[in-house]
C-alpha cells in the first residue's frame, strides 16, 4: 500500500467520458434486434433526450469553464478543454452509427406497414391532406421573419426548432434575402396523415415557404434546432422571495447562451454563412445530419402509436403481494411487519393507498412528505390537498431545484399552500433528495407513525418503468429518525444526527466509508455488492480500491457513469463493474456489506460527491432477516445478469458479459418471479454455490 499512489490520475475514468459511453450503451439497445422494433426506436429517442441534457447542463459548464479561464480538474486530471474536444470527436463519430441504426430501425418499420416520410415521398392524395393540415393547423401558428436592416435575428429559446431560409425576389433575381421560419415547440414535429403514416413538420413547412413569404422563390433552406446553457444559477441567500427567484430563473434558462447548433446538411454557403454569422459556435459544436430527425426525442410520438403497440413489449401489470393487499387496512399491514417491495415488478399502488387512506382517515393527525419529482397529475399530492383541506397537518418539502421539473413543482407548491399545506421550499444551498413519507396517527395505545422510504421518486409514472426499492415500517427507531428528519428540514437546523438512518451531508459519507473500511479490515472473506445509478466520488473510489488490494471481493452494478477504473492490477483487480440497460431504467441503490451488522441498505443517494456533500439524502438499513435476503438476491441477480449486462473493462470500455447456458435476462426474470422463475433462479444459484463451496473446501 505504501508504494501505491491512489491519487494517480489514470486510476480515474473521467466523468464526462464514462457518460458517453453510457449513453452509446442505450445505443447498443436501440441496435439490439431482440427487442420490438418501436422499443428500438424508443431507445433512439431516449438517447437523443439524453444527449440534449448532456449538452445543456455538462458540456455548458464545461464551456463556460473554457471562456472563463478555469482549468479546474478531478480526480482524472483532465481540463476543460481536453474534454471538450474529447466530447466533440466522439459524437461527430458517432453520428453515423445513429444514423445506420436509425435508417435498419426505419426500413423495418416499412415492413410493418408504418411509415416516417418527408412531404416530397407523399403521393398527390397524401400532399394534399399534408397541404390542408399546414393551412388549417400550421399556417395560423408559425412565423415567418424576414432578417435584413429593420428585422435583426429573433431570439430563439432552448430546443428552438426553425427553418432558415434563402430567398430570390422573383421580380429581381439579383436580390436575395435571408430568412428564418420559427416552428412553435407545442407543435408535434410528426404529423399523422392516417394511422400509419408520418410525415416530418418541416418537410411540410418547407413546400409552403413561398406561401410564407410571397412575391420571393425560395432557392434553399435547412431545418435546425439550437441548444442552450440550460443549467439554473440561483444565489439563494440574496433571495427575498425563493418563488420569485426561482420563475426569474426558469425565464433565463431559455436565453442561456448557445451550446449546440444541430442543422441538416446543406451545400448552400450562403445560407450556412448566414447562420453561423448569428449562432456563434465552435465548429465542433456544430452537428451537420442527413437523414436522421433533428429532434430524437420527438421519436416517442411514433413510439406511441396505438395502432402498432404489437411492435412494443407486452404491457407488464405489476403485482401487489402479500403481505400487503389493497382491499385491507394498510396501517395494520404494516404495523404487524416491515414490508419492502420492488418497483416496477411490484405495485406503486400501495403508496398512493398509504397516502390517500390517511388523507381521510380520522385518526389521521399528520401527513410529512418530500416531493422531488412527482409528475404533472399526481394523485400523491392531490390527497395531501385533501389532506389540508380535511384538517390534516400537512407538511410538504417540495424541492423547486428538481432540475427540468422546477415548473412543475412550482405549480404544486402553490396549490398545496392555497390549501393550507405547510410548504417548506428546500434548504438553502442543498438539494433535498430524500425520498421520505411519514403518517403520525391516533392508535388506542397512543400515537403510532408509519413510514414509507424509497430510493426512487413519488412520482406514479416513472414508478411503472424505474427500478426502485419501496418500504413501508413502524419501526420505533426509524419513526423517531423520520420526526427528527422532518424537524431539520422544517426548522432548518444545522446538524441533526440520526441513529437508524444516516442522513447526507452530516452522516452518510462517513457511514459509507466505514462500511467499505470494515470490508477492507476482513481481507479475503470481505465482500461488497452495491448497485446504483453512478459512482463518481474519489473518496470512496480509493475505499473500495483499498479494499480491493486488501483482498475483498468487490460487485459493482452501476448503470451509468462509473469513475472508478477497474482491473488495474494490483490495485482493483478484485472489482467488477457492469452495466445493465434494458427494458425499465435501473433506478434503486442497494448496498450489501458482508460483514457488517446490518449487512443490506438501500438509500436515494449514488456515491457521487454531489449526493454524498451537497444534498439532502437518506441512507436506509435494513434490519428484517426475510426482506434483507431478498434484496440480496435481486441484486446477485443483477450482478449474474449475462444478457443485458456489459462489463467495464480496464479501458474504459463495456463489452458484453459471456453467456451461459440459456443466458441470465434479471429484468425478464424479475418479470415473472411470482410465477416462481424468480424462486427457481435462487435455488439454482444456492445449489451453484452450495457445489463451488465444496469443492473449494476439498482443494483447501
């Protein structure tokens, strides 16, 4: 250990790297013939919506970092502007592999008889349905703006998505104009001319230019869609009113300086000049396309298609098992026993029945509950109005910095404070991430609280396609942890130390260090399995690097980025990373410490430095012998996964894992383990190591 530098920049995979290749994994799936050919498309859209984000909020700040003169670097030592260019050469090479797929995914689909067109490849009785649709539906709301002396270049806002435009007055062939036709982003960018047809909106914009600007030809135009700094700037502590702020802020998001410029290609200089002399980028931040939409992301529209719902996966209907049931008392059910189940595979339901059922319930004295991303028809927050409007307490955190859902969040907010809610709007400088519900109510021996924890957010959509760990307890310890949780929240106090849970920043880093240390302690028979959505904090990368050397065995199931780099010999050749990206989005963080007491936690916080120091967190242990066996399972599973999982190789790059005999598929397994797959799988895998057991202990 002594001549080991764990400070080396090479032992750290950068972060902004390991996204790509994260991302370029939901690529894999959208090339994956396996799935449904709309799934495929599907992850076509997830890919472009994520790259929107990515350029928005990371490649932003790295260039703001570059104009500034920052050349801060982590724990990898790369500055700014080597990972811009890093960035930039990827996914200009990556372009085409977006495009083959796209153009394999589309030429299927024709198979099926559903078809992505342009207005040109319309025949005449298609053009003119096309052409009624722009007069009756995009004419009244599209704007055409001439640019020249009188009509400078408009603001366009984050995601603007317009054509550009060069005209010839057909009086003077010798003048031309330069122009731009903005496309309204409540419009959907497909038009559906029968139910199994799809036509792009600017290819029917495009026909109609001459319409749009009359007494001029139009000799050339390219679509194109703009990205903006989207990343949100609040200096809390000068802010008189948060709400207030907060909008200013939203406001400004859609003016953030230019990051992306994504346009169709065009050999017209005249016209490229022209916007690029008002869109002012770095040429590789300029992405020229063929062929593929320049929106992605408006892929889900055709995903969507009810009429082709047989190129989608089957509908999974989730279960809602024993011991809880819908039809019972849910503060009974848990009063008799901690309950955990795991989303999707399990129901949601019980968690909008804990909520609603103690909004009316009389006994009922108190309802507390955070609210990070609840969606846009909540049937949770409508029952905490109700709750308010029937005499409840109801305390509500409802985090306004929930990056992308601050509108959102905002709008319920108000409406639980007009029914007299109490709304606590987070903590200055941290974002409160903690997924916590408590219900304090009258029981015949005194007071009782239920809890409900979760590694995932209240949110009832997302709930049907997230991975997520929901528990349910009264335990006393925990109960008392949950009033102190919501104590320091309310009363914004600055250190609370728990005693069941640990709470981030206070508590949670050093608890997870401790647990890592005593695993590296064990040496050989230490053992650390733990899953979640990104490892990217240096502190507990060289933990778990020593604990690697110190001999124990080390299953890292991480679903995007992953600083850590493993297989570096004698260093983290004891570590394993894999990756899984399927059919629902790996959402839960579950942690297993063999020789800890308790040896299973599950928490709403990655191991990044963001969650572990500057967000409000909560770190769950589980103490029940049946549910702890349980998660330990699922995430053996995961970890045995040989068909959606890739490996992390010491490159920093993932390969698929080696099948065996008829391939581990854990999403498809969880799907059907109330069929008893799921215990069969156990058995199999207890028998397997039962053997390998025995046969070690004959060679030793």
């Amino acid at each position: 250990m002594q001549n080991i530098d764990l400070k080396d920049p090479y032992l750290f995979i950068n972060r902004e790297l390991s996204w790509l290749r994260f991302n370029t994994r939901v690529l894999e799936e959208a090339e994956n013939k396996k799935h449904p050919l709309l799934e495929r498309l599907k992850f076509i859209a997830i890919y472009g919506t994520n790259l929107d984000e990515f350029y928005m909020i990371r490649v932003a700040g790295l260039q703001e970092m570059f104009k500034m003169g920052i050349n801060a670097v982590g724990a990898d030592k790369m500055t700014p502007i080597d990972q811009l260019g890093y960035i930039r050469e990827y996914l200009h090479a990556e372009k085409e592999r977006v495009k083959s797929c796209y153009e394999e995914i589309t030429s299927a689909l024709k198979e099926e008889g559903l078809f992505i067109k342009k207005y040109h490849e319309l025949n005449s009785q298609l053009q003119a349905k096309a052409d009624a649709h722009f007069f009756n539906n995009l004419y009244p709301v599209i704007i055409p703006i001439a640019i020249d002396a009188t009509h400078p270049f408009p603001h366009l806002n984050n995601l603007s998505f317009a054509l550009a435009v060069k005209l010839v007055d057909k009086e003077d062939k010798n003048v031309i104009k330069f122009g731009l036709i903005r496309i309204p982003r409540v419009l959907s960018r497909f038009v559906e001319l029968e139910n199994n047809i799809f036509v792009s909106i600017e290819s029917i914009v495009r026909r109609h230019i001459e319409t749009l600007f009359s007494g001029y030809e139009c000799a050339e135009s390219i679509a194109f869609k703009v990205t903006r700094n989207a990343d949100l700037v609040i200096e809390e502590e000068e802010a008189e009113d948060f709400l207030e702020l907060l909008e200013q802020g939203i406001r400004a998001r859609r003016k953030g300086d230019f990051v992306r410029l994504t346009l169709e290609k065009s050999d017209d200089v005249e016209l490229n000049n022209f916007l690029m002399s008002h869109i002012k980028l770095d040429e590789g931040d300029v992405y020229k396309i063929t062929v593929l939409p320049l929106d992605l992301s408006a892929l889900w529209q055709i995903v969507s298609a009810k009429h082709f719902a047989h190129l989608t996966y089957k509908p999974y209907t989730p279960k809602v098992l024993p011991p809880l049931d819908l039809n019972g008392n849910i503060f009974d059910q848990i009063e008799n026993q901690d309950i955990c189940f795991f989303q999707p595979y399990e129901s949601f339901d019980p968690v909008v029945k804990f909520i609603s059922d103690a909004s009316k319930d009389p006994n009922v004295l108190s309802i507390k509950m955070t609210l990070y991303r609840v969606g846009k028809n909540s049937p949770l927050v409508k029952s905490l109005i109700e709750a308010a409007e029937n005499g409840i307490q109801v305390t509500a955190l409802v985090e306004l910095k929930a990056r992308f859902d601050e509108e959102n969040n905002l709008h319920w907010a108000r409406a639980l404070e007009r029914a007299g809610a109490h709304v606590v709007y987070g903590i200055a400088g941290f974002k409160v991430h903690a997924k916590i519900a408590t219900v304090v109510r009258k029981h015949r021996d005194g007071l009782r609280q239920y809890v409900h924890l979760s590694t995932g957010n209240y949110n009832v959509q997302s709930a049907r396609i997230y991975t997520d760990v929901g528990f349910f307890t009264a335990n006393k310890d925990v109960a008392e942890d949950a009033t102190k949780f919501f104590h320091h929240l309310t009363g914004s106090a600055k250190y609370s130390e728990l005693k069941a849970l640990s709470m981030a920043p206070t508590q949670m880093k050093k608890r997870v260090l401790e647990l890592i240390e005593n695993e590296e302690k064990a040496g050989n028979s230490g053992h650390i399995i733990a899953k979640m959505n990104a490892l990217v904090d240096a502190d507990v990368i060289r933990a778990l690097y020593k604990a690697s050397i110190a001999g124990a065995k080390i299953e890292l199931i991480i679903r995007g980025i992953c600083c850590l780099r493993p297989g570096v010999a004698g260093i983290s050749d004891n570590i394993r990373v894999t990756s899984i990206v399927g059919k629902y989005l790996e959402h839960a963080r579950i942690f297993y410490f063999k020789n800890s007491s308790p040896q299973l936690f599950f928490s709403s916080a990655d191991w990044m430095t963001r969650n572990l120091e500057k967000r409000i967190e909560l770190l769950t242990p589980v103490y029940d012998a049946k549910i702890a066996q349980k998660l330990l399972e699922i995430i053996k599973l995961q970890a045995d996964d040989d068909v959606q999982a890739r490996v992390l190789g010491v490159d920093g790059e993932y390969t698929k894992v080696e099948s065996k005999s008829g391939g581990f598929d854990s999403q498809k397994i969880l799907e059907d383990y109330v069929t008893g797959v799921f215990e069969s799988y156990v058995k199999e895998r207890s028998s397997r190591e039962n053997r390998l057991a025995s046969k070690l202990l004959k060679e030793s």
